[in-house]
C-alpha cells in the first residue's frame, strides 16, 4: 500500500540531493520529497585537510535539518528497494512512496571489507582513513606522532568518491615531516592503481615532480589488497601486466576502500548490472536508459565523469532543466558535459586546481593561473572559499 504520493521523490540529502531539491523548489515544483536518514550533513571535501591536521573535524558537520530545504518534504528514513515499473519507492520501516519524477541520488558505498583485513585495523596501530568523519583525526594523530619508519597511502582501483583524496594526505603528512625536520627518517609509499598519478600528462607531471621533492616511492599499477595489523603489512598487488606482488611494512597506513553503488541499487532494475552496478544514465542528459522519469546524479550514476562535488554542481541544473522539460513534455535539451574538480592539496599551503570534461580537456574557471600547477591562492580557495559556497550557495540551489 502506497503511503504518499509526491511529484518528484529525491532519494538522498547528500550534496546532489539537496542541491536539486533547492533548485526545484526555487522553480516553482511545490511537491519535492526528499528521503534521508542521517541527522548529521556533512561536507567531506574538508576531511582531507582534518586527516592533514588542518581543519578541525567538527567545521565539517552540520545538522541535516539545516540544510534540508524549508519546503521540502523530508521523509527521514532510508531508500531499500525502488520499482520503476510501478514508480515506488520503498523504505526501510516499511513506508512506501510513489512519485512522478524520481531523483536518484544516495551517495556511494564505502566497500571496506572488499580489502582483507582493513575493517579490523582501523583506527588503531597506525591504520587510518579520511573516508570517514570519525577516523580522519585519528589520520592526524598518527601522522604527528610519526618520527621514524614507514608510511604508506594506498588508492583502491575502480571509481571512487575525490580520486584525488589518497595522494593528497601523502603530500599534506610528507609537508608536515619535513616541517619537523623527520621526512629523511621516514619512508614515504603512494600506491595507485593507475599508470600514472594523474590522466592529464600535464598534470601528472607536476604531481611527479611533487612526489618526488618529498622522496615519495610511486607504485603505479597496484593496490593494496590486504592488511596484515598483526605483522603490520600490507599486500600489494599489481594491476597491470608484467608487475609483480610485494609486502610493504609500515608505521602509519592511510587505506581508501574499493567503492560502488550502494547494495540496493544494485539489485534493482535501474543498474547497470555490472560490478559498479551504478544508476544507468545517459552521461550528458543524466535521465535512466530505461526509464524516462528516473533521473541520477552524484557518485551513484553511472557518467563516466570525476566523482565529485563540484561535478554535481554541474549536474544539479541539468536535472532540474531536464525534469521540467519531462514534466511539460518537451524534449530535454540540457547537457552536462562531464565537468570534474579535483582540488590536489600539495603542502600546508599550496594546491593543484584540476579541472576538466569527460574528454580531459583542461576547463580552467580560474583566469590567469597556470591549472597544472599548484599556487597558494588555490589553498585559501580550498579552506575558505569553496566550503563557503558550499554551505551558503550550492546548497540553497544559488550556485
């Protein structure tokens, strides 16, 4: 038995929930419903800067009430099925609701137990992750204390949320070292998946040159598959043809897990159907393959595009665009063209802006500043400027 009915349902009160469902509402859609557990929202860009120990953990949180548009329905509870062909969604205490329209946005799945052993040493015996809001100042803890020894930032492959995030906090404890005056005591390993450290030469160049003012070993093709607490060592395995497994040992381990769509989406008939099992979208006008009012947008879809908050900035008003030209049947004439941010902190006080479109076309917003390499203003632009425009623009549908 349906339980309520909205035009537009908007599963998830992360960054592309909320963004969609302020626009909507600033265009004039009076029924938008968004449904979202959590009490807490959070702006996870910052973690990276906690784990780094420069920002304080609790400027990144807060109450999901305060950022829930004032005519939005919140329905707090949490998405676990979704029918398309009867347009319901169902909840975990049962209730149901049809829609209209259907925004499907509810994060990604942090798949920790995916890597062996990582789950059970968290948070202890220098094992960390600023994936998530309670560890990333353990992160902190375990880089200030560090003097000597082993240290080792491990990416997973697959997409993930900020790819950019395990090579930042490298650089950010590697910069740190060396301000103590410890960095030559100190054996300094990033573990990437990829070739190289970044897809656009220019830029992986300067993160080459970065990596290796710092004396950073770069394993590319590998990923840590295993974490061994107890002899404190990890498994590397290699991903591309022609490397070899190891064992690194280390003092201080920061692990990112393996991610994808969450459980539910998988098993329902809007995924793709393979490992990612992410919502099928078309990757320029973000409306499902399948089902034409089914829309998606954030980490969950399924375009090809850096998953990122500033790629949902960009998303958010094609959606809304798209939705309206759905309801008034039009055709959908709003594209995103796979725009990604991904702001590379390289020390205390400089960053790396990278920005680009699914074609890696490098899409500078910053005039005058060369975008592959890192500057100073681009720090004060991550500390300052964008948790601003998050909080008081993006989340109110304004930017």
């Amino acid at each position: 038995m349906v339980t309520a009915k909205h035009q537009v349902v908007i599963i998830g009160g992360g960054t592309a929930g909320i963004s969609v469902a302020a626009r909507l509402l600033r265009r004039g859609h009076s029924d938008v419903a968004v449904i979202e557990p959590s009490d807490t929202h959070y702006y996870q860009p910052l973690w990276t800067l906690v784990g780094g120990g420069r920002a304080d953990a609790s400027t990144t949180a807060r109450p999901e009430a305060s950022v829930m548009p004032r005519n939005a329905t919140w329905i707090k509870d949490a998405a676990a099925a979704v029918d398309p062909d009867n347009n319901t969604v169902t909840c975990a205490g049962g209730a149901v609701y049809e829609y209209d329209v259907l925004v499907v946005s509810p994060g990604i799945q942090l798949d920790w137990a995916d890597t062996e052993g990582l789950s059970d040493a968290l948070g202890k015996d220098g094992v960390s992750s600023n994936y998530r809001f309670d560890l990333a100042p353990r992160t902190w803890d375990f880089i200030r204390d560090l003097r000597s020894g082993t240290a080792v930032f491990a990416m997973p492959s697959g997409p993930i949320k900020c790819a950019g995030a395990p090579q930042k906090i490298a650089y950010l404890a590697s910069d740190y070292w060396r301000s103590q005056g410890v960095l030559d005591d100190i054996d300094v390993h990033l573990v990437v998946p990829t070739p190289r450290l970044f897809g656009i030469p220019a830029i992986a160049d300067n993160l080459d040159a970065v990596a290796a003012e710092y004396g950073i070993t770069v394993h590319t093709n590998a990923e840590v598959t295993s974490v061994d607490a107890e002899a404190r060592k990890v498994g590397v395995t290699a991903t591309g043809a022609g490397g070899s497994d190891t064992m690194l040992s280390y003092e201080v381990l920061h692990a990112v897990p393996r991610q994808s769509a969450p459980d539910w989406i998988k098993a329902s008939p809007l995924s793709t159907g393979d490992a990612g099992g992410y919502v099928e979208i078309d990757k320029h006008t973000m409306q499902h393959v399948r089902y034409p009012n089914v829309f998606s947008l954030g980490d969950a879809g399924s375009s090809p595009n850096s998953k990122t908050g500033a790629a949902i900035r960009k998303q958010a008003p094609v959606v809304v665009d798209n939705i309206d030209a759905f309801l008034t049947g039009r055709p959908l004439q709003a594209s995103y063209n796979g725009y990604g941010s991904c702001p590379i902190v390289t020390s205390s006080h400089a960053m790396l802006l990278a920005e680009f479109d699914y074609d890696l076309n490098i899409t500078p917003s910053v005039p005058l500043l060369d975008p592959t390499k890192p500057h100073r203003s681009y720090w004060y632009l991550k500390k300052y400027g964008l948790p601003f425009m998050y909080w008081n623009l993006m989340l109110k549908g304004l930017a």
